[in-house]
C-alpha cells in the first residue's frame, strides 16, 4: 500500500531512498466500512485521510436538506477544513464504500515533518495543486447549467454514476433527483438519434 502512497507523490517530487524509507515507516492505515461517518458536523477534525480504495462523501444539511458538495476517491486527499484547527464542522464526512486510507494528525504530521523537511515542502506542492484544482472546479461548475454539469462529470468522473446514490449524485450536481433523471433521458435521446 505504501507503494501506492509513494506512486502518487512520485508525481511531485523525485524519491530519495531515504525520503520513500521514512513515508513506508511513517504511514497508517486503516479499513472503514461502508456508512462509517469520519467527521459530524461540530465535531472537531484530527485526521485527514488519503484514499487507496474506496469513496467518501462531504456534504452539509441547509434547511433540512442534505447537500452533497464532493466526492473523494482513489488518489485523492481528504483534508477537512477545520482538520488540525480545533473548531467545529460545518460537515460531514461518510464512507460511500468501504474505503482503505491512510491516516494523518496534526502530531503525526509536525513529527514527521522535523524529521523530514522535505516532506513539508511536498505536503504544500501537493496542496497547493489541490486548490488550484478545486479552483478550476468550481469555477466550472458556477459557469455552467446541469445538464452541462453532468456531461462533465461523465467526462472526467464517470465511476461515480455507479458507485454513489442517485439522489447524492443529483444533489452534487445541485438538482434533485428527479431533473437529474430528465437530464439522462434528454442525453441518452440525443445519443439514440445521432
């Protein structure tokens, strides 16, 4: 599993021998169950999790309705906003599937980072490409109506149609399920006719 891990940062940084023995003695992981909730809202978070196998879902209640606002899966790290910080969730964190990650802490983390500087300058590579990242996303997704969001999601995480609920997929996508459904039909039409 580790080297996964290191298959992965291996795309930000070249491995040292040193650096790929302290990430194989340095890395936890562990199995959760599908429905395990990580994190509640108000809940305060010390642990982020980097995704081996498996889906977690984020998502918020607004007036009563569950919000689903992202989907983390293989290669992906989950780093909650408040992790580390010592104030309360405005969210959730569920297994959509048996998930297998591996686990950080705050301890862990500024431990290993004493020990291995270089780690620290990899850690802000790799999060400052997951913000740029979610940026771009965002910034997609507030530029375009719902049957263009589906469409891209087809292009770019077409596993999640089968590997998440119909209704958390619309509600990512900010429709309900019953437009989300419409748009299929409207789609899988267009395909029949062309």
């Amino acid at each position: 599993m580790e080297t996964r891990i290191i298959k992965f940062l291996s795309k930000y940084t070249v491995f040292s021998k040193h650096l790929e023995k302290a990430i194989r003695e340095n890395t936890f992981f562990k199995v959760f169950e599908k429905g395990t909730v990580l994190l509640k809202e108000g809940d305060h978070s010390n642990e982020c999790y980097f995704i081996l196998n498996g889906c977690i879902r984020s998502y918020f209640y607004k007036d009563g309705e569950e919000i689903t606002n992202e989907f983390y899966t293989e290669e992906q790290v989950v780093a909650p906003t408040n992790y580390g910080k010592g104030t309360p969730s405005t969210f959730y964190l569920e297994c959509t599937e048996e998930v297998i990650a591996s686990i950080g802490n705050p301890v862990l983390e500024k431990e290993t980072f004493q020990k291995y500087p270089e780690l620290e300058s990899l850690s802000r590579v790799i999060a400052e490409a997951m913000i740029a990242k979610h940026q771009e996303t965002f910034a997609e997704f507030k530029s375009s109506n719902p049957e263009e969001r589906y469409m891209n999601m087809l292009k770019t995480r077409p596993d999640l149609i089968n590997r998440v609920a119909h209704y958390q997929l619309a509600s990512y996508l900010g429709v309900k399920p019953e437009s989300l459904s419409r748009i299929r039909k409207r789609i899988l039409k267009k395909n029949d006719l062309s």
